[in-house]
C-alpha cells in the first residue's frame, strides 16, 4: 500500500511539472504565433505596394525564407504544447489508476501480501 501512495506522489510531482511546462510552452506558442503572424502582415503589404496581384501575395510571403523559418519555430511550439498536453491527459489517467488500485486495496480491508497494514 506504501508502493502505491509513493506512486500517486511521483505522479502528482509529474503533473504538476508537466503543467508548468504547458504554461511556458503554451506562452511561447503565443509569442511565435504573434511574430509569425507580424511578419507575415509585413511582407503581405510589402508585396502589396510592389503591386504583387493580391491572389499570389500570400502564397509568395509564406514562401519567403524569413516567414517560413517564423512558420516553424511557431509549428515546433505548438507541437510542444500539445504534448505536453498529451503528457498531462497520460499522467492523469496513471493517477486514477493508482486511486482505484488504493481504493480496491482499501476496501478489501487492507489486506495485501502477508497481513494487515
């Protein structure tokens, strides 16, 4: 019974770890979107005053080299975001796993390998 409390120990310390990196992933994905999406507001009125046909003005300014690096620095934040996120979902499901096995222990009347606790 120990072992399983030790258990839900470590797993709230991952989750709680787990959910402030989801905090600075998440504020990181904010701040790449945002330079991303500036960048690209830039270059889009760039190509706008060079008289670039508004249909092809998109399609050039995700194509430049500085947009497309900005793209993904901010495509490579949100993966981390989301997996962390994914981590949390994982870790939290361990935990109520750990709960019902405590629980099921607890209302066996404490019986385990050996005795009583």
């Amino acid at each position: 019974m120990v072992e399983l409390y030790e258990q839900l120990d470590e797993l709230t310390d991952r989750l709680e770890r787990e959910l402030e990196t989801c905090r600075t992933s998440g504020c990181a994905l904010a701040r790449n979107e945002r330079e991303y999406r500036t960048a690209l507001r830039l270059a889009i009125l760039e190509e706008r005053r060079k008289g670039t046909p508004a249909t092809v003005t998109g399609d050039l300014c995700r194509g430049r080299e500085d947009i497309a690096a900005l793209r993904c620095q901010r495509d490579c934040s949100e993966a981390i975001y989301r997996a962390s996120q994914e981590a949390i979902n994982v870790i939290k499901l361990r935990i109520r796993m750990v709960d019902a096995q405590i629980t099921r222990v607890w209302n066996s009347g404490g019986v385990t390998q050996g005795g009583y606790l």
